[in-house]
C-alpha cells in the first residue's frame, strides 16, 4: 500500500469535499486521515490517501483533473514515519494582538527543536473592551530530551515580554 499526502485549495462551497472523496474512492483509494478548514471564502485540506501500487498513478492523475472543477491539488508521496521521539504538550496562548507573535513564539520552539503538531489562531474582540486579542491553541511535539521545565521558563520569558498569557499542558 503506497500513501499519499494531499493538499487541495477550493473557493468554499458545498459539496468540495464529496467531490475529492468521490474522486478518491472511484480509484481505488482509503480516505486515511484528514484536516480540513474554511477561510475567508476559501476552502484548504490536506489528506492522507492509502492506495495500491496497481492504481496509484490513475489516483494521482484523476485528483489532479480535479482542477478542471476548481479543486487545486498537490500531491506529495509520504515517508515513512519515524518512531516516536516526541511527547504532545498542549499549549494556550491569549493577548493583545500585534504582528509578530507567531513569528515570536515559534522561534523559540525552533530554538528547542519543538515541532508544531497543530496550530490554531484566531483573533477575537476582548469582551468588555472589543479590543482585538489574539489567540492560540497548539500540540506541541516535544523531544523526549527536552525538559519541559527549560521550554515551560523560555516560553514564559517571552510571554512575560510580550504581555500575552501562555499556558503549557500535558493532558495525561
């Protein structure tokens, strides 16, 4: 069984993922796992795909004639996954919005060799004030070696610095 991970783009309406699905299963492929969201009229997903080696190449030319319906697909071959040397940290992230914040936090994650597993944001208005707080929920793949006391005092450096409340979290 080959796997692939796809990407598709589509302005967001009814039916998109039907069309993918239907598109998949008319050759032969196992729907496997997926993330799927909506923005700003648009729609993106990425996919992972099982499919034989005997309809692979058919899989991958239909899901690319699915352009013609306005669907952009890129496929990728997947590799084989590593063993597990990361354990998942939640983390929570609220404040003041301001450009930069991602940018800010995922340094120091790149600094430890912290993966993002997830990440979501958003902005939102405060509810008394209606000023624009930002906000953030993540997994974060964290290498066994690390200690989470060292990522938990650099993170909360920044956070102090940045005047946002982040929290980390292990959800055993």
């Amino acid at each position: 069984m080959n796997h692939l991970v796809i990407t598709v783009f589509a302005p967001d309406k009814p039916g998109q993922v039907e069309r993918i699905a239907q598109c998949i299963a008319e050759h032969g492929g196992n729907w496997l796992e997926s993330r799927m969201s909506r923005m700003a009229g648009q729609f993106a997903g990425i996919l992972r795909v099982g499919v034989s080696a005997e309809t692979y190449e058919e899989l991958v030319d239909a899901l690319k004639r699915l352009e013609t319906e306005g669907i952009r697909v890129l496929v990728a071959e997947s590799g084989i996954e590593q063993a597990c040397t990361w354990k998942p940290i939640a983390m929570d992230l609220v404040g003041n919005d301001r450009p930069g914040i991602v940018r800010d936090i995922t340094k120091v994650l790149t600094d430890h060799e912290v993966s993002l597993e997830r990440l979501v944001t958003e902005v939102r208005p405060a509810p008394m004030s209606n000023e624009p707080l930002f906000h953030a929920e993540a997994i974060l793949a964290v290498p066994l070696t690390l200690s989470l006391e060292v990522l938990q005092e650099r993170l909360e450096k920044l956070a102090d610095e940045m005047l946002v409340e982040l929290k980390l979290r292990t959800d055993e």
